[in-house]
C-alpha cells in the first residue's frame, strides 16, 4: 500500500475506536443517570405504547420541532433524512463481494444529496441570521455545520461532476477496512478531504451536540409515561435517602422513647 493509504487506514481504525468507546461511555451514561421526576411534556402518553408512538414521531417526523418551528423543521428535517439516504447508499462500498437486491433499490436516492447541502445551508443560515440563535451559537456550532457542509459539497462534486473518483478502488479500500484485506485509495484532493472530514466527524461524534441522536430516546420529556397518580415515581438514589432518612427518625423516636421512661 501506498503511504497516503496506510496513513487513511490507520485513521479509519483510530477514529472508529474513539466513536465506538466515546458513544458506548455517553450512552452509559445516560442509562444510568436516574430521572428525579416525572416530567412527560403534554400531550402526556397515558401508556408504554403511546410513549413508544410519541418516540416514533419524534425521530421520524421531529414532531416537537415542527410544533416549535416550521423553518427550523423543514431544514433539519431536509438534512437529517438525506443525510439517512446518503449513509444507505454508502454502505454499499463497506460490503464485501457482490451486493444484495436492497442495496440496488437505494441507488436511485443519490439525489438526497442535495437535500443534505439545502438542510445544512438553511441551518446556518438561521445561526447567522436569526438574531437570537446567533446570540447563542458558539464558535463549535458554526465549524460543525460547515464541515457537514464541505463533506456533503465535496462528496456531491463527486457524484454530479466531471471529478469522479474511482469508485472501484474505494469499494476496495472500504471493503478491505472490513475484512483486513487493506487496499489502496484514489489519492485526488477533494475525495482525500472528504474522507478525512469523515474520519473527523467520527471522532469528535461523542463529545459534539450531535450526541442528541442517541441522547433523544433519554429524554424523560419524551420516554416516560404520565401514570404519577397512579404509581410513584422515584429515583434510585432519593430512595435510599428516603430509607435513610426512615432508619434515622426511627432511632431518634427510639432514643426518646428510652429517656422518657
């Protein structure tokens, strides 16, 4: 293998380890951290199935983003299911030997590429223009979405100009990071710039606000159901205090009970 090849091998498997140990520690995270209360925002499920539906609107049609923020809603919403498309279609260079029917049906959807690039122009168009995000919006917000921008501009010109790559020699490298049999990688600028950006995202995933992919089924405004009158709802840790607590006034009573007689 070339170096450049050997250099893009060794980040793919250095950035996937940090994705994986980052995403498996927050995801830990948030299954153990205990909700003090119970806090469903209205519409309140009444059920385990109506919160499993009210989940379901939320990842698939951003339910409470579209509530909030029609524009906010079509721009995010523009990126996030291209973005889906696009990562779908990828797949098809990691799988090794010939590929199955579905990956063929998909194909016809290299076209959410530009719903991604809309999407992404939208939301920084907000950051800039909208007064009162711009306001809140750090340094980190603005360089996210520009990246997303250059790895979606960058993999478009790819795809709808004349600067195609070789996509039999990224099949092989890409392939070949699955099943160790490493190959070599077209070496052209901007599929090396995509490339690395990928790598980058993959890394700085778990401590970026993109966390809010996994982060959402955490949420206990989304994922509990309003039975408070019916079961009492408490955490872990203020239930030891509360027997705690119990064991102590019990002593207490004890010692004057003693002293009494």
């Amino acid at each position: 293998m070339s170096a450049i090849s050997t250099i893009f091998t060794a980040l793919f498997y250095l950035s996937l380890a940090i994705f994986l140990i980052g995403m498996s520690r927050k995801i830990y995270q948030y299954w153990v951290t205990p909700a003090p209360l119970k806090i469903p925002t209205a519409p309140t499920p009444l059920t385990q199935t109506g919160v499993v539906m009210r989940m379901a609107r939320e990842v698939a049609l951003f339910e409470s983003l579209f509530k909030s923020n029609k524009w906010t809603w079509l721009f995010g919403w523009l990126f996030h299911v291209g973005l889906l498309l696009v990562l779908l279609r990828h797949a098809r260079y990691f799988w090794p030997g010939d590929l199955p029917e579905i990956f063929l049906l998909i194909q016809p959807f290299k076209y959410a590429a530009f719903a991604m690039v809309i999407g992404l122009v939208g939301l920084m168009g907000r950051r800039i223009f909208v007064e009162r995000i711009r306001y809140i919006s750090a340094p980190s917000d603005y360089l996210m979405l520009i990246m997303l921008l250059v790895i979606g501009v960058s993999g478009a010109i790819m795809t709808f100009t004349s600067n195609h790559t070789d996509v039999i020699m990224v099949k092989e490298f890409a392939s070949g990071l699955i099943t160790f049999n490493w190959a070599d990688l077209p070496t052209e600028v901007h599929f090396l710039v995509h490339l690395f950006l990928v790598f980058v995202l993959m890394a700085i995933f778990p401590i970026s606000k993109l966390l809010h992919v996994p982060g959402v089924f955490f949420s206990p405004t989304r994922n509990q159901v309003d039975d408070a009158r019916k079961k009492r709802h408490i955490s872990p840790w203020a239930l030891k205090q509360e027997q705690e607590h119990a064991v102590k006034l019990d002593e207490t009573l004890g010692q004057d009970n003693s002293e009494g007689k």
